[in-house]
C-alpha cells in the first residue's frame, strides 16, 4: 500500500482557467450543501470550504499548481479534483503519491467508498455524482440590438 494513501495532482491549464472550472464544480455541490470561495486575485489563492468550517480543504496557488491530498481523512479535496477533470478532460493531472496515474474517466461511484475509506456518507455519494456531471455548455448570449 506503499504510495497509495495519498493522491498528488498537477495542472495543466492557467490558473484563471483552473479556478473557473472549479468554481463550476462547486456551483453544483451548493445545490446539496454549502461550500464558500474565496479568490485572492491579488495573491492568486483560491480556497474552498465547508460553509460548517474555517479551514478550507483545497487551495489553488498560481505560483505552485500541484499539490496532494490524503485518501484517508476528509474526501471533498479528492471529488473536487475529479470533478474538475472530468468538467474539463486535461485540466490537471492526478495519481498516487508512487506514480500510478488515476484515470477519471474510469473513476465508477460504486468503487467511492474503496478509493476514499472515508466517504462514508450519503452527502458524499452525491458530492461524487455531482462532481461527475460534465459542465453545461457556455451559454451564448445575443450581441445587443443595434439602435436605430
């Protein structure tokens, strides 16, 4: 079990980008519950949280977009990461703290509670159905009527 219990993820699109798809991603977990964001555009930290708690479970950094989280223990930093990845096919890249790459598009919600010990809850099965969900298209709106 040696470099498995704690999952490592790299991105592979700009920071602004990054924070738009998981903003998306927690757009659709606050129609279960409530998470908070928080985007330091100055300093180019965003953070999440539970609207239940102060620590936030998952920050993006501009200056160091890779970071790790621990299969054991709170299993939201994990979902969002997935979520991500599958709202956006590349847009980080995730794997064991040994190497072995995890494919989110073989990810199954059955084996949920196999991957992340700790998802126990109804909350979480849902969090990970949501986070499943592709994004919606962007939505085109119509240039303005001319004036005439």
């Amino acid at each position: 079990m040696s470099g498995l219990q704690q999952f490592m993820w790299r991105g592979n699109i700009k920071w602004t980008e990054l924070v738009t798809v998981a903003e998306g991603v927690v757009a659709r977990w606050n129609t279960v519950t409530n998470f908070v964001t928080q985007n330091d555009a100055r300093e180019h930290i965003w953070t999440v949280r539970h609207a239940s708690v102060a620590m936030p479970f998952l920050v993006f950094n501009e200056d160091s977009l890779r970071g790790s989280a621990p299969r054991v223990g709170n299993p939201l930093p994990f979902l969002l990461l997935l979520g991500i990845c599958v709202s956006r096919p590349g847009a980080l890249e995730l794997s064991f703290a040994n190497g072995q790459k995890i494919d989110p598009a073989k990810f199954d919600l059955a084996d949920l509670t196999n991957l992340l010990p700790d998802a126990t809850h109804a909350a979480h099965r849902k969090l990970a159905a949501l986070a499943m969900q592709p994004s919606p298209p962007p939505r085109l709106v119509p240039p303005p009527a001319a004036k005439g």
